[in-house]
C-alpha cells in the first residue's frame, strides 16, 4: 500500500545549486546569485503539475487519479492563504484487489540547476502502510524526502546510473546523518544497487508523525 497525505504551505525553486545524477565536486563562489524561478503556492499550485495516473512503477496497494478525480473525491485542495492538501482515500476499505486512491504528481517544469525549498505542515506518519515522497528524476533520481510507515527519521538517497561512490561517510554525513550505503550506482539491465546511497537524518522530528507534532518544517 502506498498513500500520502501533504500539507503543503509553499515549494520555491531557485536557481544556483547544481543537482545532478553524476558525483561533481561543489564549486563555491564569494558571491553566490540566487534568483526565483517557480513558486508553487495558493490556488494556482496544482497548474504547475501533471497528474500521473497510470499503475504504480513499484506495485504499491494504490491507485493514482486524475485531476479531475482528485478534485471530485477531495483528495487535493489549494486556496489563496491556506495549505495546499494532497491525500489519500483514508475512510474506505480496500479489499486487495483495487488499491487505495491517492495522488502522485510530477511538475512540468524541468530544471537543471535548483535549490528547492519546500515547507511542509504535514505528512503521513505513524501509520502502517504510508509512503510519502518528494523527489527529483532524471538520468538519475534523488529522494529529497522519503520513508516508510511509522519511521520517525527522514532518509535522503541519491541513485546514479554513473558509476559513483560516496568515499567518507563521515565527511559526507557529519553530525546531521548516518550514511548507510557507499555505492549510489543503479543498474537498470541488472536491476543491481537500486538502494543508492542514503543517509538517515539523526533529527527524530525529521519525518511523519514527530514531524507533525512540531508544526512541521522547511
């Protein structure tokens, strides 16, 4: 089963910072220039974003809708000074053979250079069967936001398809998480190192129902 429930107050995309699928060293400069590119917020958010609906890549219990169903069903909502809501279906049962409605979207917009900051009030969490995720896709994929169930600690994992090996978990992770794989190399013919390389937050308020019980956060 895989459903999510997001209180959204605003994502901001700015351009400076370089994300990419491939190991680069960071370049920094004296004056770095930050400019605003997209903000997705109020009741214009979802027109920035096309709803995927066909079956779900991982063979999750769940079944993404359309717009227009969402919509109809009360699974989204976005208004000038409130929240932006995704959800689920959280009332009915599900018997195992049609999974559980709920919205998974993708923005139209591509960037290749963004620092994206998004606040969030609120997320799935403290429940079997969860999954939210904020990711970014490409030739490769990194999993901004992302866990599983009850997990009370965010883990934030980059998938290459280049061979690339994070050399020092200490110096990569530091005081803020604990890396849990060294190789972020995906190989799509093989199916071998779909785990990536992830580090798990040591912030206990950094995902689901923690998270909520402060308010949320950027």
């Amino acid at each position: 089963m895989r459903s999510s429930s997001l209180f959204l107050g605003t994502t901001t995309i700015l351009s400076a910072l370089f994300l990419s699928p491939s190991c680069v060293s960071a370049q920094t400069t004296t004056t770095p220039a930050y400019a605003l590119a997209t903000s997705y917020s109020g009741s214009t958010f979802f027109d920035g974003f096309d709803f995927f609906s066909d079956a779900d890549p991982t063979n999750g219990f769940v079944t993404y809708v359309d717009e227009t169903t969402a919509q109809d069903t009360g699974l989204i909502s976005a208004s000038d000074g409130n929240p932006v809501y995704i959800g689920t279906d959280y009332t009915n049962i599900y018997n195992g053979t049609v999974g559980r409605p709920t919205v998974r979207i993708e923005s139209k917009a591509q960037f290749n250079h963004a620092l994206i900051i998004t606040d969030l009030t609120n997320m799935p969490g403290g429940v079997c069967g969860t999954w939210p995720a904020l990711w970014t896709t490409g030739t490769g994929e990194i999993n901004i936001i992302e866990n599983v169930n009850d997990v009370t600690n965010v883990k934030t994992t980059l998938h290459t398809l280049g061979q690339c090996n994070v050399p020092d978990s200490t110096a990569q992770a530091g005081e803020t998480g604990t890396l849990t794989n060294t190789n972020c190399t995906y190989d799509p013919v093989t199916g071998k190192g779909d785990e990536g390389c992830g580090v798990f937050s040591t912030d206990d308020y950094s995902f689901g129902g923690k998270f909520n019980s402060i308010n949320g956060g950027v």
